[in-house]
DNA sequence: GGATGTGAATAGGTTCACAGCG
DNA sequence: CGCTGTGAACCTATTCACATCC
C-alpha cells in the first residue's frame, strides 16, 4: 500500500550512484565556468567525466534542471543547482578518527578546500597528539568524541582507524549524533540504519586492479582505442 | 558470431563487483582461520562481510569451488583456491607516482604487508626525495619511469598526484607497460582499452556520505534494528 | 540540424526459492 | 533437518531511440 500523503513539491529522489556523478559534474562545471564558458552540453560533460551524454541527461533529470535544446546547459545556473541540491546551505561539520597516516593524508587533503563541508575535529588515543592543531584541526582524545560531537553538531565522521578499533569508534559516534561514515578500516561495520556507510578498502581497490591487469591482454597495435565514451 | 574456439577448461568468468568481495572473503577467511576453525558456512562468511549469504555462494560459485551441503566449506581449501585465483604466483610488483601525503600514507598502508603485491618503485618530481629510501622504497625522478617499470616488471600502478599531472603520467606509466591503475586523481584518465583503471574519489566520497547523512531521519528508538544481513 | 527530455529496451547484478545431498 | 548449488525472478542502472524544441 503506498502512502500517497507525499509533500506536493516533487522532491527528486536520486540514487547512490548519481549523487556520486554529480559531485563530478560538479567539480568539472568548476573548470568549464573557470574557462568563461557560459554553456555545456551534456556530451561536453560526459566526456570531462568519462561517462556517456545520455547518462548525464538522466542524471540532470532527477535534479530537476532542465537545459535548453540549441544552447545546452547554462554553466553557473546547473553549477549552482547541483550545488543546491548535494550541499546543505548551512555547511556540515566533519570528524576525523584516527590520526595516523592515512589520517593525515585526508586531513591535508580536505582542509580548507571547502567551505561547505569542514573537518573540525580529530580524534586520537595517543597522547601525544591531544591538545595540538593537526593540520588546521583541533585533535581530541577519544573519550571527549561525545562532548565534541555534539557540541559542534557533527554529523559526518571520517573513521581511519586500525579495522580491531572501527566498530566501537564507529559505535561511539553514532552515539553522539553522526549518521555519516566514510570508513577506511578494511571491516564490515554493523551499525543502525540511519547511518550511512561508505566504505573505502585500500587493499581491495590494489588487489582488483592488479587481478584486472592481468588478465588484460597486452597491447596489439600501436594505435589502440582510447577508453571512454 | 560468437568465437567457439574457447579452449576447454571452463575459465570462470567473475564481474568486478565479484572480484571485490572475494578479496574481503579472502581477508576474513584469514581470521577464520586464525581462529582455528576447519570450516565455515556461507552465511558465516556473509555476516562478517556485511552481505547476504546467497551472495557468498554466487560468487564461490564464480570461482568454481565447492562446499560440502553438510559442512560448509572448508576454510582452508576455500582461501587457498580464492588467492589462487586473485593472485599471480609469481607475485606482481607495483609502482606509486607522487609521494605527497596521500602517497606516503599509501605506501605505509601498503609496505611490507603483501608478499604477493609489492610497492617496489616511487616516483616524485621533488629532487629532494629522490635517491632516497622512502618507506621502504626506493624513490626516483618521474624521468625514470621508463626504465625503472620496464627492469621491475611492473605492472601495476598508484596514482597520487595532483589532477593536473594525472594523465600525462599515466600515458607515461602504460607507454612503460602498466596496464592497471589505481588513481586517486579527481580527473577521468584516458587510456588505451587494455588499461585497467580502478578510480578513488575521495572529494566525492566524502560528499556522498554528506549528502546521505542528511537524508538519514534521525534515530527514531532507543533500540534501533541494524544495518547488515 | 543538433540539442534536450524521456519512455522503452537492455544489461547487469542480486535475491528468491527450491532441488539435491549428506 | 540445514546446508549447498543454481535456474528463474526481480530489481536497479544504463543505454537506446525518438518526439520535441530552438
């Protein structure tokens, strides 16, 4: 039985995968607006993200911009409405667990590039850390994750720790009010519904890439297709 | 016309996605094994790896192994028949381009930690970081691309450099016979077909976990269900 | 003519459900 | 019984193809 007591305006309902595409069309409708290009066409995009022209219609579809047939897309009109769509107006507030390495590595790589979705806090056990400005950001001990969290209303957490420590970390802030997780930790995480989990396994990613190179046959010809639409 | 020369033993034939969860059965199979039981069942490998049992024997199934209806399988021959078919038996060496923070936490990640799949070569741009042992390995001009994959033999590579550099490098990298590539440049590389490229998109990633955490309605109960098989 | 927007067709991956077996 | 192996159903995502518009 539907429930058709659904809100009149048509909020678009897009899935995992096009939320993905559109943070690149994002990204490069930047470089295109950079350039003083004023309008796209979907095949231009297409080809910037390696993707096919139909599938960046689509995808436009479900945010509900629509171009016009001879000039194609408006550049900063779909930039700003894609912006609208995936970014929350008053900014999101990230933690960061696990200061290690690779928790550097994303630190550095995410600190104030941008202005709509800030790490603002680190969480570490080793003593050594607490108390100092890692890369722009305040690093806590583990046992003030509650009190950081909610005092700043984060909601998104960034988990780079060791895979025997990610379940209970990963716990912990979904105790303090975070229903995002990007996780690094090679673990399945078993947490509440509300949260949404995006896993990224290091080790997976090498062994797939290195399983696919080869079976790949060597190239036959010097002048070899080229990859992509 | 369908070629039906196809030599007769029946290579299985697994899709990307498969590949991936072999690599995580393979993981917790260790631990299985660790942990000193002969045998597993298909839902217990399922629920340490966040999917459903039928799942697990699709993919099993993929590989051509087979379990005993009473037993399950037997954790031993099962990890050992997965390795066989992920990995090569000579193992395969592997080369990291840009050796920034994201690069060294990579190399970190992945130094030492597979006998099968090694980081053998750096490259950097930075004179300062040339000659030097980074990580266990050692670190050379980008000038040195060709003949430093060629002698290694390698086949494999890393891409941690800025997006700018990401497909000149990469020509440079398949030119020297890399035919896989894991790229954590936020830019779609262009490549000959045979080139295998697996993308992380940590900009992205993060956004997509921004965007479904806001999605996400709060915590309704005390006790929520789980997410999970 | 060449673009967009979109219903319909296709492809691909996941789950169901059940036969078969120990 | 409860497990495996697997054809078939299902569901989702992508692509095709064409009506439509400037």
């Amino acid at each position: 039985m539907p429930d058709d007591r659904t809100p009149n305006l048509k909020l678009p309902t897009a899935s995992d995968r096009t939320i993905g595409r559109l943070s690149l069309y994002r990204r490069m409708l930047n470089i295109v607006k950079a350039e003083g290009r004023p309008y796209v066409y979907s095949h231009q995009i297409a080809a910037l993200c390696g993707v096919t022209p139909a599938q960046v219609r689509r995808d436009l579809m479900s945010i509900g911009y629509s171009g016009s047939p001879n000039r194609g897309y408006d550049t900063s009109e779909l930039l700003w409405s894609i912006e609208d769509f995936l970014y929350d107006p008053k900014g999101q507030n990230v933690a960061l667990v696990g200061v290690g390495n690779l928790g550097r590595a994303i630190l550095a790589y995410f600190t104030g590039r941008r202005p709509r979705l800030s790490v603002v806090a680190a969480f570490d056990n080793d003593p050594a850390k607490h108390s100092r400005v890692i890369l722009g950001c305040r690093c806590y001990p583990l046992d003030q994750i509650e009190p950081v969290v909610r005092a700043q209303e984060i909601r998104v957490g960034i988990l780079t720790v060791p895979a025997s420590a990610a379940q209970l970390v990963a716990e912990r802030l979904v105790e303090a009010g975070v229903c995002g997780l990007l996780n690094f930790a090679p673990m399945a995480l078993r947490l509440p519904l509300h949260v949404h989990v995006e896993d990224i396994d290091l080790a997976m990613s090498l062994e797939k890439v290195a399983f696919f190179s080869r079976r790949r046959s060597r190239p036959v010809a010097a002048t070899d297709k080229v990859a992509g639409s």
